[in-house]
C-alpha cells in the first residue's frame, strides 16, 4: 500500500460486500446492514456501477468468495466466543463492520490496520453518522517500521488470555518473510487461540480459464499499487503451519466445493465461487 494512502484493495471487497446487500437474492449469505451505510454518499456511486452482470462469471463468482470467507470467518468466530474467546484481533481490517455488529458483550475487538487506512476507515464512519462500538479499539501499524505485538500491546492487547485472530484478504499481498514472523506471533499466544485466513493457489496450478481470470485480477491490483506477491498449495501451506515450532491442530483448509456447498447450495441466483484458486482456512493452538 502507497504512504499515506489508504487500501484500494479494502475498497473493492467493501464494495463488493455492499453490493451482497443489494443485489444478490436472499437469504444472504452475509448479512452485514452497515455494509451499504460505511460507504456513505462518498462511494454511492461507485457501489450502483460494481458489476453484478451474469455475463461476468467471474466477477460474481469473486464477490461471491469475499461474502464467504467473512461468514465463515464469523462463523468461526461465534465457535471461538463459545470456547471462551474474548479477544478478537482483525489483522487488515480494512472496513470490515463485525465491531459495529458485535452481538458478544464480552468480545473485544482490536482492528489492525495501516495508520493511513484506519484514518480514511474513521472519517466514513463520521461522515455516515455511523456511532464508534464500545469494545472496539484501534491497532494502526505501519509495518514497514512498526512491530505488530508492540502497537497491539501498546493499545491494551492482552498476551496472557487466548486470541481468535482474523486475517482475511492479507496473504496474498505478503512477502514469505512477513507471512512467517505473522504466524510466529499467532503461534506464541496462549493455547486455544485460533485464526482464520484466505489464501490462493498459485498460477501454476490452475487450469486455463483460471490463469486468465488470474491474470486479469493480478493487473488490476498491480495497477492499485498492491501486487499480489504469495500463494500456497493446500500442502504448502500446511506445512507452514507446522514448521519452525507452530503447534496448529484442528487445521480446516476448504475450497470451493466445499465452500459452494456449506453457503451457496440451493440458491435462487447465480452467486457461487467459480474455479480452485481461492481458499479458506482454520486453525487452533
């Protein structure tokens, strides 16, 4: 992400998060009724042109992705909160709206983010009259020159208590390095801490028509200045997961068959995920 810019990324899955709310037939699959209000009159109309053609397959089958993995990150969460979570820390927040939504008294909500995104985050929400929750606070870490346990220790993170972490949309825009000392800080929390991520396979292993869709979304986000830069086979990434002392274990990794089939089955419209390259993963300490 360029200095003192907030994410251009955030505001494409914001959008499309949107567009969920107001184009797709119910039942959603995820319902978020400050997804529309966040973008306020700024975006309006940006959201009214985000492509909901049916002769855009792929363009749906992505929007369709981005409202899966927040379900399924939420839905994971409540399972955490259950378990006695009450710490949820949301690794590139971006402007995701769960805080706004907390149905958990007990949850606190750490949002991590660039200064400059959480910025930009702050003023739609003022803009749109929308109040600040109570058990949200804010993490802004510039990575470049921040350590992410000292901005979240400095903000009122607690290391001693078990954390369910979310770390959606993040990955693929990661070097290995930062991928690595990430984990490493998820793994040195307290045992029954869990994470939820999305990750893509690489090009290599898609079929044909993939490796174009790849290759289109690849150049836009090249073009926003957020290259893609990191992705995984399902074997690849686990093996992450148990190396350099990782202790995960109860690790689900889904992919778009399952996905379809826990959150698109049965649908009335055409939203579904198209293709193999994204995925969705689990994990506990």
């Amino acid at each position: 992400m360029e200095e003192a810019r907030p994410s251009k990324t955030a505001l494409r899955v914001a959008l499309r998060r949107a567009a969920h709310q107001l184009y797709d037939s119910q039942p959603l699959v995820f319902d978020d009724p400050i997804a529309v209000p966040i973008l306020g009159t700024t975006y309006a109309e940006e959201l009214r042109r985000t492509p909901t053609r049916p002769d855009r397959p792929f363009s749906v089958g992505l929007r369709a992705f981005l409202v899966a993995r927040s379900r399924y990150a939420e839905d994971t969460l409540a399972r955490a909160v259950a378990q006695g979570i009450t710490q949820y820390v949301l690794l590139g927040a971006g402007l995701d709206t769960f805080a706004h939504r907390n149905p958990y008294a007990q949850l606190r909500v750490f949002e991590v983010d660039h200064p400059a995104t959480q910025q930009w985050k702050r003023e739609l929400l003022e803009t749109s009259a929308l109040p600040p929750p109570a058990n949200l606070t804010y993490a802004p870490v510039d990575f470049e020159r921040q350590s992410l346990p000292e901005q979240l220790h400095s903000v009122g993170f607690n290391p001693a208590v078990p954390t369910f972490f979310a770390w959606l949309g993040v990955v693929p825009y990661l070097t290995l390095e930062a991928f690595r000392s990430t984990i490493a800080f998820i793994t040195a929390q307290p045992t029954g801490t869990g994470v939820v991520l999305d990750y893509s396979q690489p090009r290599s292993a898609l079929p044909f028509l993939e490796k174009l869709a790849h290759d289109s979304l690849a150049s836009r986000v090249q073009l926003a200045g957020e290259p893609f830069q990191l992705f995984f086979t399902p074997t690849e990434i686990a093996a992450e997961l148990v190396s350099n002392g990782a202790a995960f274990r109860n690790v689900e990794d889904i992919g778009s068959a399952e996905i379809n089939t826990r959150y698109f089955a049965n649908r009335t419209d055409n939203l579904k995920l198209l293709g193999s390259a994204g995925r969705l993963l689990s994990a506990w300490l």
